[in-house]
C-alpha cells in the first residue's frame, strides 16, 4: 500500500473512533468519511462494509491497548500504582465506551464475523491479565480485579453521552475514573 494511502485509511480509522465516541456506532458512514476528509466511495474502497471498519477500528484499538500495557509493563517494576494510574488513564482517553457500541450493534446485526471482533480482542485481555497479575503481586491494586472487567468498566466510564450532558458535566468521566481507580486499589 502507498503511504498516501495508508495515512488516508488510517485518518478514516481515526475519524471512525470519534465519530462512533461522539454519536454512536450506527451513525451513518457518510458522517465517518466526511470527518475523514475523504468521499463516501473511498471509504467504501478501503472499508467495503461496516463490519470491516468496524474490524479495523477494533484492531486498531487493541493494538494501542498493547501498546499501553506494554509501557505499564516497563513502568511496573519503578513505581506499580504510578503504572496503573498511568493505564487506567491512557485506556480512558481511548474512548473504549465507543467502541462498544459500534462492537454491540455488528453483533445485534446478527453478523456470523460478530464473534470474530471478539477473538481479536483476545491478545489484549492476555496482556492485560498477565500485567495485573503483576500489580496485584506488588499490592498496587486488589486481587479480585479481572481484565475483562476492567476494559468494560473504562467502557462503561466512557460511554457516548448525547450532546447536552456532554457539554453539561465535560469532565464527568474523569471523575468516573478516579473513583474507579481508587476503589481498584483497596
């Protein structure tokens, strides 16, 4: 692929995942490739349908939730909480609540390739699983904390809001995470 086109199709992902965090998975994909700066027929060029961007949001997803465990991984041996306040952090900026909408409406959709969204994640939930065993075994958060759990709590915290909440409470979903992380480590 040339690299002009790789970096369209990669900006039709990145509008893709604001879009779906700002007004759901069902929007409509002629909203996605105008936030993408690109014509309906050049999204549907590299995404021939929904599912399939929908297929490479969530890659693109879980590759930086890799990337953010990874770090945390590093981290965890200099200061374990400073490592998890800094994942935590970095999975709510991702938007995940997004996602799971766009994720819930292919397998409402009673998509066959639905299930197949879920083993892509799977790498993600190992990485993580493996890293809060790490923390836990450093006391920097409790034992009872799953990976599964904690991706759909950071999901939950970042769900879509429609507009007036959005502009009535911006920073509701910070405080959401900071009581989320305070009760992971007692």
């Amino acid at each position: 692929m040339r690299a002009d086109a790789a970096r369209r199709r990669q900006g039709i992902i990145r509008a893709a995942k604001h879009v779906f965090a700002e007004r759901g998975g069902d929007v409509a994909l002629e909203v996605v490739a105008a936030a993408g700066g690109v014509g309906i027929a050049t999204l549907y060029r590299n995404f021939p349908s929904r599912y399939d961007l929908v297929y490479a949001v969530v890659e693109d997803t879980v590759e930086r939730i890799l990337d953010a465990v990874t770090a945390a991984r590093g981290a965890a041996g200099q200061d374990p909480a400073a490592a998890w306040a800094d994942l935590l952090a970095r999975l709510v900026d991702m938007e995940l609540g997004a996602l799971i909408d766009a994720i819930g409406l292919q397998a409402r959709s009673g998509s066959k390739d639905a299930s197949a969204l879920g083993h892509l994640q799977q790498p993600a939930l190992d990485a993580l699983d493996e890293l809060l065993s790490v923390l836990k075994d450093a006391d920097a958060i409790r034992q009872d904390i799953k990976a599964l759990e904690v991706l759909v709590a950071v999901a939950t915290i970042t769900r879509p809001q429609v507009a007036p909440i959005r502009e009535a409470a911006p920073g509701v979903h910070r405080q959401l995470a900071d009581a989320y992380l305070a009760w992971s480590r007692s």
